[in-house]
C-alpha cells in the first residue's frame, strides 16, 4: 500500500494519496493538482477515485481540476448537497483500491455532512490502521464549531463524533485535514503531520473530558473572527464543478494602470522592507514570505473583485495568482509583467511608506511623538499591548478610515507581531488616504518589552 500525505502550505490543508494495485484515490486534493498526477506517474498507478470529507470553508478544492484531467469518479459524503456528478457515500460505505479499503465514517460538527475515512490493508487485516480525519480531530485540538450551524449545535456534532473516533485503537494513526496556522481550528493545533488516536486521548486537552457541556463550553467560549469568505467557498466547492485556472497572462504596465483605474486592485506579494521602499500607488502588500497569503488576502479584498498580482519575479506573481485562486479569487486579471522594475521604467507613478524597526518605535513612543495603531487580533491584544496605543485588528481597515485615526496630530505607527498584516493595515490606510503613516517592519508588539516599554493586558 502507497500513502502519502500533500500539504498546502500556505494555508496548513492536507490532503492524502492511497494506493494499491495500481490504483489510487486522492483524499481532499487541493486547488494545485500537478503533485498528485506526478506521484500517479512516478509510482505507476492511475488515479480512479476522489474523495471529500465535507464541503471546504477554507479553499477551493481540486476536485474538479483533477477529476478532468484523471476521469476519476468523485465521492462525496451523501448529505453534502452538491451540484455535480458524484457518487455520495453514507456512514459506512466503502471505496476500494486494490486490497485497500476506505470506509466512510460519519463525523458531523464542523459541518453536518462531515464524514472520516478509516484506511485498512485487508491484506494484512480488516482493522483499519489509520484513519484521515478531515475537519474534526487534529493534532492537540478539535476542529471549530461554527462555519455551517450555530456554534453550540456544532459543538455537540463535534462531541459525538469524538467519541465514534476513541472508539477506534491506540495504534490508530490520524492523519487530520489541517496543521497548525489554519483557520478551521484553534490556537492548540499542532504543526505536527500526523498523531494517533492513543497520543490524542491522552494529551489533547479536550478528548480529555467527558462532560460533554464542559467541551461545548471549551468550543464556543472565545471563537476567531469567522472568515468573511468563507461561505462562498462553499458554495463554489458545492458546485458546478471548477476545471480550469486563471490564465495568469502577463500584462504589460499600461495594462495594468488602465485596469486599476477600472476598479481593479493591484496584490504585491514581495517582501515588506521591499514594498515599503517602493510600490504602486494603492497597491497592498500581501507578502508571501510568510504563510497565508491567500487566507489574508481575502480578508481585505473582495474575491468576487478583479485583482492583478505583481511579486519579485513574473513566476512568483503567478503563484501569488495560484495562491490566490485556492481561496476563492475567480478574476485575476493577470500578472504585472516585470514587476515594479517595469512599472517604474514606464514612467508610471511610485510611492514609498516610512517605515522603522522595534528599537526606534520604542524611543518615539517615550518620546511621544508617534500614536500607535496595533493591528493585531482581540486575544493578543488581550495577551499584552502598549497601554494609550489604539486597536483595529487590520481585517477591519479594509473598509472607511475610522475617524479616531484621522487628525492625530502625530504620526501613525503601524503595528502588528511580525510586520506582515501591518503592512496590510498600511496598504489599506494609505490607499484610503491617509498619508501620515510609519510601517513597524521586521518586528511586533511583544519585542517592545525588551525595549523597556511595558505591556499591560486585559482580564
């Protein structure tokens, strides 16, 4: 038996590969589907089967991608409410691939439709070893409750199915839907790839108890924002089937201005220090230096919107594209063709943002000559922030310019844990029009303690 584990890592997705005698299933693919039909060559097997655990909130699913280019038939579980042909699998239903059996384990919560997939080499034995667990056990935490039901119903599918998975060995490996950084679970899940069924109920903190409305409490007390996006990622995972990508043609400066004058919004995904430095007026920098590009992009653009993407080189822009279009983003126009290189030798307008590192925004703030705008979530900014400073998480700019923003006086400094989503929150508040803006790059809110700042926290 072959099984291989797939990640996308820019939004922490895994999806699996399994196979025997020749044949294989791809479980939950991702939007790029090159990986799995280079493994089918590599090992000599032909792809005949695609499954999914549930209807994505996350991404867009490869399905339709790798479906057309395989002719695999698509399984789905029977109350997923597609609209595409599929075969629709009930709890306890199975797929087989050569002496491999994959059994369909219903584990609603997440989603109501939500089904596991217990793996067995019947050559070896009708116990399944491992089971793919989708969206509702992860390594060191449980997947969020409130993306499809009100949060309490969720919790108690989630509760329930829980217990179906303690139901299955210690020795059980479980290969989850997610790694740390995604957002369909909490701050405890693990970057781990894999963990098994005795680890977890020994250690993870909420197969640990049994009180069932003790765990519905531990779900739903303090939930993450829910993704603005995330319910037409459901609808185009619910079909009509996606088969094909963005062109990502490259598009020549005067191009790109005139569509931006059109209503169009120009995605930078260079570094921040390199942005900051120079960029297109009313561009934001959406840097793929760190994960979740495509996750944060969607919080502060319209992905029903057009966009253009520009990066470093013309071959990172287009995987700014790609990333782009695994969370949904259906009109990207093309790729800057040479860059802010190219845009400036054109004679088109550029502007630049100042910006400072930890150390400096420390002395200004003793000095109090700058009023800080920390951008970071409600539970960090709970954990320690600069007592005065003021408090936007930066999901929330991407609307009008709040007015206590505006007329300070002062410079605005613009603040995040690592630089990335302040530059963001810059992006936004300088292509709003506001001019007075210092970027703190390369540094966050937690590093002014060792600048002698202190930080006060909420209870």
């Amino acid at each position: 038996m072959f099984f291989r584990q797939v990640l996308h890592e820019d939004l922490g997705c895994a999806s699996y590969v399994v196979a025997d005698g020749g044949e294989a299933a791809v479980i939950d693919p991702k939007w790029d589907v090159e990986e799995y039909l280079a493994l089918a060559e590599e090992h000599g097997f032909t792809i005949a089967h695609i499954l999914e655990t549930h209807n994505h909130a996350d991404h867009v699913s490869g399905k339709g991608r790798l479906a057309k280019a395989t002719g695999a038939t698509i399984h789905v579980p029977a109350e997923a409410g597609v609209s595409f042909e599929h075969e629709p699998l009930a709890d306890g239903d199975k797929v087989e691939v050569g002496d491999v059996s994959i059994t369909a384990l219903a584990t609603p919560g997440h989603r109501p439709e939500h089904t596991a997939y217990l793996v067995a080499d019947e050559s070896r034995g009708a116990e399944p070893w491992l089971v793919v667990t989708g969206d509702s056990l992860f390594v060191g935490d449980v997947a969020r409750p409130d993306l499809a039901v009100e949060a309490e119903e969720g919790a108690r599918g989630l509760y329930g199915s829980l217990k179906r998975l303690l139901g299955l060995g210690d020795f059980a490996e479980v290969w989850p839907g997610h790694i740390g950084g995604s957002l369909c679970g909490g701050a405890g899940m693990s970057e781990k790839p894999v963990t098994t069924i005795g680890f977890e109920r020994r250690f993870n903190r909420l197969l640990a108890q049994e009180d069932e409305d003790g765990v519905v409490r531990a779900l739903t007390g303090r939930l993450a924002p829910q993704p603005p996006n995330f319910k037409r990622i459901v609808e185009l995972n619910r079909g009509p089937l996606l088969t094909e990508g963005a062109q990502l043609d490259l598009l020549a400066p005067a191009a790109v201005r005139d569509r931006l004058h059109a209503g169009a919004t120009l995605l930078d995904g260079r570094d921040t220090r390199e942005f900051d430095a120079v960029h297109v007026p009313g561009s934001i920098n959406v840097t793929m230096v760190r994960a979740a590009v495509g996750t944060r992009a969607a919080w502060v653009v319209d992905p029903e919107g057009e966009v253009v993407v520009a990066a470093g080189s013309d071959e990172e822009a287009r995987r700014l594209g790609r990333l782009l279009e695994a969370v949904g983003f259906r009109r990207i126009a093309g790729v800057l063709a040479g860059g802010l290189e190219a845009w400036g030798g054109a004679g088109l307008p550029l502007e630049a943002t100042a910006a400072i590192d930890v150390p400096e925004l420390a002395e200004r703030l003793r000095r109090g000559d700058v009023r800080l705008l920390d951008v970071r979530e409600d539970d960090e900014w709970d954990e320690g922030h600069v007592a005065g400073s003021l408090h936007i998480p930066y999901h929330e700019l991407r609307g009008s310019v709040p007015d206590d923003l505006k007329n300070g006086g002062r410079p605005l400094a613009v603040a995040c844990s690592v630089g990335n989503r302040s530059s963001i929150a810059v992006s936004l508040l300088r292509r709003a029009g506001l001019d007075d803006v210092i970027h703190v790059a390369g540094g966050g809110i937690a590093e002014l303690a060792d600048e002698g700042i202190e930080l006060v926290q909420e209870h």
